[in-house]
C-alpha cells in the first residue's frame, strides 16, 4: 500500500481505502491458464480478500482478508475449483494486522509477512517486515524501521528485497532474511516499488515512477546496470516473473495514476516476453487495482497465474 504521498498522509490515506471497501465488496479469485488462455474461478465471496500467491508445492494459494492471513485450498487430489475451495486461517501471533505484502520462501519453510504495528499512542503505524513459519506462529522481525514493504525473496532464500520509506521517499532495499543491516539500491526522486528476484538471481525487476509512468525496470542485486524493459505509456505495476524467468505479468491500468495503485480502477493483465520483447493481453479489462496481484502470484509449473477482480456491492 504506497501512494506518492508525502509519508504522514500515506498510511492514513492507505488505511482509510482499504477500510472503506472491506465491508461492501466482493471478491473473486481467479486463474488464468497460459496453456489454453482460460479464466476459471476458484473463489467467490463478500470480503476484502487481496494478494494470492502460490504456494511452491502448488497445493494452496496465499491471501490476506481484514488483516489476516489465510490459505486458499482444495482437498488433497481433487481439482481446483469454485466448489470444493476452502479458506483457512493462519496464525500470526502479534501481527494482528497484515496488509498485502506477503509471500513463501523459496522452500516453502516460511513466509514474509508486512503488517502495521500500533505507534506510541497504540494507533496503526508503519508496516514493517516479519518472518513466520508457513503453517503460523511468532513473527520474527526483521526489519528495523518502516513503511517497508517485502516483496520478493531472493532464489537462495537468503534475501528479502522490500519497498521502503526513508527520509521521505520510497526506495527499494535488501536485508538478510535473518535480519541485519538494510541496503539501499535505487535512489532516485520517483517512487521505486514492488522489487522481485529474476528466478537466476542474476536481476531483481521493480516498478519506477519515470515520466508521469509507472514503468518496468531491473537492475542487478547490488543495484548496479539499472535499466528500463517496459515502458510504453501505460501505468505498469509489479512485474511478476514465470518460474523459468522467460517472462514477467504485469497489472496495467488503462488511465494514468500519477504514482498510485489505486483500488476500484479499470485493469488488465499483460504478459511481457523478454526474449522477444513482446507484450499481450492476458485478461479482458476488469475492476480491481490495489490487492489484484500486489506479490508473486504465479504457479509453480509456470501454467497458471491467480489474480483477484472485485466487484463493490
């Protein structure tokens, strides 16, 4: 939940989007199938539910609803679908309110959460970076000062690569994933946002504001030979790479946003293909925006990718 905002104005203005659909909107989970180009629903349901991502060994997807972490799933053999989906809760322990910055590790064994920790007066702050067992538990904090947002691991499991506020403009950073000393790679004026590792650990792609657009950078892990790879007028947000690294989803919104990833906008999906240095619609336009496909969201054998569209009652 970024906005180009000054910091102060930013989580309230965040908080009070959010908390102004969760009790009036429906959302619906859904998958795309790369090989056939179908879209199938495999959740539907009067709640604020955002961010699904895979889960390595393919069995559930991840989702956070009101501040909570769930599991999507389906009964152990039997195919996904609408039907037979069920949605379980993970527990969290002091990180009562997680927002949609998550996401496994490489193995499985883990997951980075970001949720907002109260401030001196016990109000909602800053979101920081924790780190729980898969199946729930005691957050481990790991980053020391926030707004910080996780969103990708690095194919090691070693690195956490994260959105962060600092001094007053958002940047990405690295930190161990045992926690340690944070590492600033982009410095620039624009907001930097939504980094992920390539699956060769060779790159870590990221979302710059540049030009009055979102656009699609890289750059190398130390933050050297950062680069441009989508930028064709659209507002373009967190590029999402396939597990073989060929290509990379995007959420595109179909008028500008002048640095914000608002909910309630008119989108799509598009697919960005980094050997030919093409990009195709992978969804008609739909409602969503803000929670549709915040963190890495494609399936392990690289056939599918879950989105959520939403529809406010």
């Amino acid at each position: 939940m970024r906005r180009l905002l000054p910091a102060a104005l930013l989580l309230l203005t965040a908080t009070a989007a959010t908390a102004q659909y969760r009790d009036n909107v429906e959302s619906t989970v859904q998958v795309v199938d790369l090989t056939t180009g179908g879209i199938s629903t495999v959740y539907k349901g009067k709640r604020h539910l955002e961010a699904p991502n895979w889960a390595p060994s393919g069995v559930c997807l991840l989702v956070n609803s009101d501040g909570k972490l769930y599991t999507l799933r389906w009964p152990e053999g039997q195919k996904m679908t609408l039907a037979n989906s069920l949605l379980c809760p993970i527990p969290t322990g002091s990180a009562h309110d997680v927002n949609n910055d998550h996401g496994f590790s490489p193995e499985g064994d883990y997951l980075a959460i970001s949720h907002f920790i109260p401030d001196s007066a016990g109000v909602k702050g800053a979101s920081v970076i924790s780190i729980i067992p898969s199946c729930g538990g005691a957050p481990r904090r790991i980053t020391p000062t926030g707004p910080s947002y996780w969103h990708g691991w690095s194919p090691d499991g070693q690195t956490l690569a994260y959105c962060a506020e600092r001094n007053g403009n958002f940047d990405v950073y690295t930190i161990p994933a045992n926690g340690g000393t944070e590492r600033r790679l982009t410095d620039n004026a624009g907001l930097d946002d939504g980094p992920e590792y390539s699956p060769d650990g060779q790159y870590i792609y990221y979302c710059a504001y540049r030009d009055s657009t979102m656009q699609i950078w890289r750059m190398h892990p130390d933050g050297s030979g950062q680069e441009p790879v989508l930028a064709d007028g659209y507002d373009n947000w967190f590029a999402h790479l396939s597990p073989d690294g060929s290509q990379f989803v995007v959420i595109t919104y179909l008028e500008r946003q002048h640095g914000d990833h608002p909910f309630g906008k008119q989108v799509k999906l598009r697919l960005y293909d980094l050997k030919e240095h093409t990009v195709r619609d992978l969804t008609p336009v739909f409602f969503g925006g803000q929670g549709t496909i915040n963190v890495p969201s494609w399936s392990p054998d690289g056939k599918m990718i879950a989105f959520v569209k939403y529809r406010v009652l």
